[in-house]
C-alpha cells in the first residue's frame, strides 16, 4: 500500500516537472572553440628545496623530521633526508656582581634536512602551512634553495684518512728527495 502512493506521488512530480524541463539535443560539430580553451596551464616547479628543522631536544627534533619526510612524500614528489652534524655551543651563568662563572652547560644544536624536488607552486603554500600548523614547540624551520656550503657541513671529515693521506704525501716528498740525490 506505502509502495502504492509512493508510485502515484513520483508520477505526478514527473508529469508537473516534464512541462518545466526543456529537453536538450545534442550539438553536432558545428560549433567552433579555440583550442587554448582545453589546454592545461603550465605550473611552475620550484627547484630542489632545503626544509631545515633545527632544535635543541633531539627527540621531538627526530620526530617531526620523520612527519615532514613522510608528509612530503603524500604530496608525490621526490625527497631524500639527512641528518646534519650537531653544533655544540658552551654557555655560562656568572655570580651575581663578578666574573667567575657558576655554571657552565654545554647545548648541542641539531638539525635534520629534507630536500624537495619538483614541488610545484600549486602544492607549496599548502605543504608550508601545513607544516607551520602542526610544528612543535622549540623547533625552527627554515625553506631555502640548495646551498653548497651547507651542503659540504653536513659531511664530518674523517680525520684518519686526512692523517694518512698526509703521511702518503710525505713519503711521495721523500722519495722525490731521494731520487733527486
């Protein structure tokens, strides 16, 4: 019976509707359109892009370094992170009045880097603010173009292999001297 009038009322909306509905016919190729009309825009993509995040607490640090990695790569372009040397800095409190120190602490600043490639200028204010949003407390983040001097901090000399390079290059001078006599 519900079943009945629910059949009778959509009838009667069709009939009412079909006087308002103006029945449409298919255009045929006679209608002219540029072709600039389909074309896709050209986005512009930034090039390889340093986000640095710095702070003192390692852990919170690590933590959102592994976010944004993760975050950069839901946006479907390339990225690689690394990890950079820590930078230590002694910090001193003085007495009260004098110049003999109290304390000394030593703080050590750290600081991860996640590289972007291709990110298009689209998707880069969104992925900043979405970074921005949920950035913790103590954290610096910074976005600038690769730099070759950051770029070379980032490896720790290996002082064992400068020392025997070194003593390589002396016995390259002793032999020279010798030869020479």
């Amino acid at each position: 019976m519900l079943s009945s009038r629910c059949c009778a009322l959509r009838k009667a909306v069709a009939s009412r509707c079909s006087k308002f509905v103006v029945p449409m016919r298919p255009v045929s190729g006679t209608l002219h359109e540029p072709d600039y009309i389909n074309a896709r825009p050209e986005i512009p993509v930034y090039d390889t892009l340093n986000i640095s995040l710095r702070g003192y607490d390692f852990a919170v640090l690590e933590s959102f370094a592994k976010y944004v990695h993760s975050t950069v790569e839901k946006f479907d372009v390339g990225s690689n992170a690394f990890a950079v040397p820590a930078r230590t800095s002694t910090v001193h409190s003085y007495r009260a009045h004098t110049t003999q120190p109290e304390h000394e602490y030593n703080l050590a600043k750290y600081e991860r880097v996640v590289q972007v490639e291709d990110l298009s200028s689209t998707t880069a204010p969104i992925l900043i603010q979405l970074l921005q949003a949920n950035m913790p407390a103590g954290i610096q983040m910074s976005i600038k173009p690769v730099d070759e001097t950051e770029d070379e901090f980032r490896f720790v000399p290996d002082l064992t292999l400068i020392e025997l390079q070194s003593q390589i290059s002396e016995l390259d001078k002793a032999k020279e001297e010798r030869k020479k006599k």
